[in-house]
C-alpha cells in the first residue's frame, strides 16, 4: 500500500494545488519585487509591475533567470531577507565559473528537508528504517538534504558521507541498512563491491534513492540486479534547495515534482517559447515559498517532459521524466547534437556495465568521438578474437543512435576510474585549445 509523508498535501486536488499555486506566487513576485533590487530592475526593464501578476496564467510575463544572473549577484545580490535571518549556506560545485552560493533560513530548512521526507516515504521508508546516506556532505546539497529527510521520518539516519567504499560496505552489512542515499555511480560501484566480495546475502537493502546526476533505465535495472532493491530517482539543484525538488513514487515512470512549493514550466531553450505538456524542452521553475533565497523562472539547463497524467500512485502532483541531459552537457561533435544519455543507452543495452568515457577532441580541423568501454569479466576472458567484433558491434549501434560514427576501444574490467559522487563522463579536449 501506498504511503505518503504528507498526504493532504501530495494527494491535494488539482483545483487547490492552482490555487495555492496563485496565492504563493503573487506573494513571491511582489515581495522579490520590493526587497531584492536585482528583480526589481529585470522586472522593470520588463515594464512589469507586481500587481501584473494575477496568477499562475501570468507566468510568461516575467523575465527568466539564468546561471549568469546568479554569478552577476554572487554572493548577496539575490537575497530577499536580511543575512541575519539565514542559518545555512550551500554551494554547487562550481564545474563551470564561479560557484553558485544558496542561503537558507529555518524555514527554507525545514521545508526542504520535508520535500526529502517525502522522497523517502515514497521509496518505503519508515521509523523503523536505517538510511544509509553515502551522497557528499558539506557545501553539496546531497549529503545534508536526504540526512534531514531521513531524520523527519524518524529513521536511523547514518551520515556516511561518500568515499571509503570497504567502510560504506561495512556499515551496510554491520548496521542492515534498508535504504541506501546516494548517486547512481556510486551505488553501481557499491554494488560491484558487494558482489565481489560476495556479501549480497549479508545486506538487507530494499530501496535506494539515486541522482544528482542522468542515470538511464538500464542503469537502474543494473542496480536493481546487483543490491536487490527498487531504485528510485531523485532530483534537484542547489539552487532551489537541493535533492527533493522532485522523487519518484512506486510507479517508477517519472518524478513528482512538489508544485506546493515550485511551479515548472517546460520552454524551447532557443527561443523561451512556453511549450505545451508533453513536449520536451528545458525545465524552468518558479520557488513559491522560498524565503532566503527566492528564485523566479530560473532556467535548470535540464531536458525533460512533463505530464500530468493520473498515477497509480494517488499523487495529483505533475510529474518531469528523467533528464535526458542538459542543454549544456550537449556536445555538438561534426554538427551532431550528441547527449552522453544516448550513448549510455546503447552500451548499457548492450551487456556493458555503466562505465565510460566520452572523449571529443579536434584532429585537422575535424571533431573525433572516441567511446572508451569497460568489458564485464565475462567478456574479458572471452576468447580476444572477438574483441574487434563486439567493438564493430558498438560502432555499428551508436551510428543507428547519433548519426555519426565513433570510434570504440573496449577496456579491461575497472580499468576506468570510479565515482564516488557525480561521475565525469566527457573528456572535450576541444575546450582545451
Ligand atoms: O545534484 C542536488 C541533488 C543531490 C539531487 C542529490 C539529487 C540527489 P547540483 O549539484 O546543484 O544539485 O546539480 C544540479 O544535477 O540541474 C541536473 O542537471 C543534475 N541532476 C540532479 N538530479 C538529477 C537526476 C544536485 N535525478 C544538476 N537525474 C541538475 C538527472 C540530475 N540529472
């Protein structure tokens, strides 16, 4: 049987979601409005005024917000309540220019973490579980979210942080935890771990709660295999709060976003135009309750869907599709959008574990992809002859997949490094020049 952490709130119907939806965002526009000058000059160079804004309907009149507006303001510049009020400060990891700095009161805390409870609670967790939390603590959101979350359900919450894989094995098997918290990288290479040291038996996992990073379904079925659990997405950015923006329910076909709290919206990244359900395009949110740190159609960078179809589940709240990728994770090799998903689709469907690289360079003026693969063990001891023809297989499938051909080495099993947080996948040796 389903259970939720707050029913009257993931079950509301659709008729109270809009209209707290409506309420929430008035208040935000007009509050953003007077307190942060930032919005006020975006809104003004707009010609909108507060009172413009009725509804939900009235959306598309405000201006987006982008990465470079959160770098312009850093590291006060967005903030909507004074410094005093604000009891933490979480970061992104800063990949790409400076970091993105987010700031959260008591209560920005509170409803965050009540956001992860809610992803637990839907994974099957309870006051009797042990969450094993193996996502990195500190200035990532990952680690502190899920703990908060778990603490909120009232399970046994185990801070473990990422790294020291023969430790988080241990503890797994010593303390029996029922839910694992970490990214879908990392659980892959527990999982390997525990195998290998033939220790399924002595686990007693039953759910896991994986993101912070794309993971195909082949992936999930991959993981699912190798702990014996049901493997549940989770998704977020550090910006709106973190982990637990959105969770999967037991359907396992998308994740309910909590529209009690944001409003999503999906548009053509080229152009903004709002685009109607269903349509794939980049996902832009709306916080309507944030207090610290409001944010206002800031655009995520993610692909994904949205659909607003009835689940099994009894949540009425919208669901988003995996990401298939971000808008600028997007490598365009010989004038070929390519998405690292697309690629790991074919491997993964393939019998190949999920661990890879994708390297781009420039030779002669003319772009290269090149996938490195890791064999499984049985392939390996396979008779090498074969070894040419499974890698003209893989050339073959990509070219069905991107249009373009690769070139493809097959690399001996854990031969390329693992992840014990986000996994990096590309090499584009291209931005190096
Ligand atoms: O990754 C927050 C998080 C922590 C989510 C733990 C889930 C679990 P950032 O480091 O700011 O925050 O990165 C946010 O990660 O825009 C997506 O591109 C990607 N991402 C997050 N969750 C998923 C997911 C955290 N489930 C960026 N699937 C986002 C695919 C994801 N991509």
């Amino acid at each position: 049987m389903e259970r939720y952490y707050q029913e009257e709130i993931e079950c509301a119907p659709r008729e109270t979601i809009s209209a707290w939806q409506d309420e929430r965002l008035r208040e935000t526009v007009k509050r953003v409005y007077e307190k942060v000058p930032y919005y006020r000059d975006l809104m003004d160079k707009k010609g909108i005024k507060p009172d413009d804004i009725r509804g939900v309907e009235d959306l598309g009149k405000l201006p987006f917000l982008t990465k470079d507006d959160l770098r312009e303001a850093y590291p006060y510049g967005m903030l909507a309540r004074p410094l005093k009020d604000c009891v933490r400060i979480q970061s992104t990891s800063g990949t790409t220019g400076k970091r993105v700095v987010a700031f959260y009161t008591q209560h920005d805390l509170d409803v965050w973490e009540d956001c992860c409870a809610r992803a637990i609670v839907a994974a099957g967790g309870t006051d009797e579980d042990v969450v094993h939390v193996c996502y990195g603590y500190g200035l990532f959101t990952g680690g502190p979210g899920l703990n908060g979350g778990s603490h909120k359900v009232g399970s046994l919450t185990l801070p473990m942080s990422s790294g020291n894989t023969e430790r988080q094995v241990q503890f797994l098997c010593d303390l029996e935890a029922t839910i694992l918290c970490c990214t879908p990288s990392y659980a892959a290479y527990i999982g390997e771990t525990v195998n290998e040291k033939g220790l399924r038996d002595k686990i007693k996992l039953k759910a896991g709660i994986f993101g912070a990073e794309a993971w195909s379904e082949e992936m999930r079925r991959d993981i699912e295999k190798s702990l014996g659990i049901k493997a549940h997405d989770i998704y977020g950015l550090t910006e709106l709060c973190g982990p637990g923006v959105s969770f999967e329910c037991s359907e396992q076909t998308g994740m309910h976003i909590n529209e009690d709290h944001f409003i999503a919206e999906i548009i053509n990244p080229e152009t903004g135009e709002v685009l109607p359900e269903g349509e794939k395009g980049e996902l832009v949110f709306t916080s309507i309750t944030k207090d610290a740190f409001p944010l206002i159609r800031y655009r995520t960078r993610d692909i994904c869907r949205l659909t607003r179809k009835k689940c099994s589940c009894g949540r009425t709240h919208v669901k988003m599709s995996k990401p298939m990728g971000r808008s600028d994770d997007m490598l365009i090799v010989k004038g070929v959008n390519v998405f690292p998903s697309q690629i790991e689709t074919v491997l993964v469907s393939k019998g190949y574990p999920a661990n890879y690289q994708i390297i781009v360079d420039r030779v002669k003026n003319t772009d290269t992809l090149d996938v490195r693969v890791e064999m499984t063990n049985e392939m390996f001891s396979d008779n090498l002859g074969s070894v040419s023809e499974r890698e003209k297989e893989l050339v073959d499938a990509l070219k069905a997949m991107l249009g373009i051909t690769a070139s493809v080495k097959l690399v001996a099993p854990k031969s390329i490094a693992r992840s014990e947080g986000k996994a990096v996948r590309i090499i584009d040796k291209r931005k190096l020049i």
